[in-house]
C-alpha cells in the first residue's frame, strides 16, 4: 500500500474515532446540536484528502467514494448544526450521522486494499433512504458549507442527491 495512503487512512481513523465520540455525547444531549458544525469542520478534511488521493492514484474508485461519502456528512453535520427547538429531529439527524460515519469509518479501513464497498447493501440503502428523507426537513436557506450568511446554490435534497451520484448511488 502507498505510504501516502496509508497515512491518510491513519488520520482519517483517529478523527473518525473522535468523530464517533462526539456523535454519542450529542446523543445524550441534542441540545448542544449546534457543536456538529465542528463535525462537518473535521469530517472535511478526510473528504479533502480523499479527494485529492483519488486524483493522484488514478481515480481510485474507493477513494473518490470517501470524498463523497465525507461530502454528505459534512452537509448533513453543517445543516444539522443549524436546528432550533426541534430535539427529535436533532436525534434523528445525529442518529444518522453516526450511521454514516461508521459507514465512511469502514469505507476508510478498506483504503489502499482490492475490497472495495458495495453501497447497494440493503443496511447501506436503508442509510441512503434515512439520508434523503433528512436532507427533504431542512428549510430552505439552511447553510450547508462553513461560509456564514452563504445561501445554498441547491436546495437540500438536490444537493445531496448530486453527493450520492458521485457515490455511485442514485
């Protein structure tokens, strides 16, 4: 396995340990809903180094599926940040979270190796099915990058809907 890979995936593992940390204690308390912005700050990084691996090593098919798997917890994580006095949808939006992030936890372990990930699993598309029902109770306007007072260019549902397609998902 490339060295450069296999670092990638060490420190994708250990922010994805943190990550999963995070998502419990917010399980406990859904009031403090607005700390997954933190989420989508750190789950970026690993679809930033996904992304840039995949177009050095040939557009290595798993590696482009972490980036996009990354990209729609970081969209999920920076909406779900933005909830107000809905605690049952906060759960429901970590509760997924932590699904998708154990998800992208695997997809990671698998870097670097010939096992690839098959997203077509019924678990996955029940994940999948969770994800677009999510993705249709944002309001419009509801940020979903770190840009402050920025207005998505695509509502929630399209925006997640163009992620899964990189995914090989439709």
């Amino acid at each position: 396995m490339n060295e450069v890979v296999r670092e990638f995936k060490s420190e994708a593992l250990e922010i994805l340990a943190k990550l999963l940390v995070l998502l419990e204690e917010l399980e406990e308390d859904p009031s403090r809903v607005a700390e997954l912005d933190d989420y989508g700050q750190k789950v970026d990084r690993i679809m930033g180094g996904a992304m840039s691996l995949a177009a050095a090593v040939n557009q290595d098919p798993l590696l482009n599926q972490i980036g996009a798997c990354a990209g729609l917890c970081k969209t999920v994580g920076y909406r779900g940040s933005q909830i107000q006095n809905n605690q049952g949808f906060a759960r429901a939006v970590i509760g997924l979270l932590y699904d998708m992030t154990e998800i992208l936890q695997t997809m990671v372990e698998r870097a670097g190796s010939a096992q690839g990930f098959d997203l077509s699993a019924p678990l996955y598309l029940t994940v999948l099915d969770r994800l677009k029902w999510v993705s249709e109770q944002f309001k419009a306007g509801t940020r979903s990058s770190l840009k402050i007072g920025s207005q998505p260019a695509k509502s929630g549902l399209e925006e997640i809907e163009a992620l899964l397609k990189k995914l090989g998902v439709s």
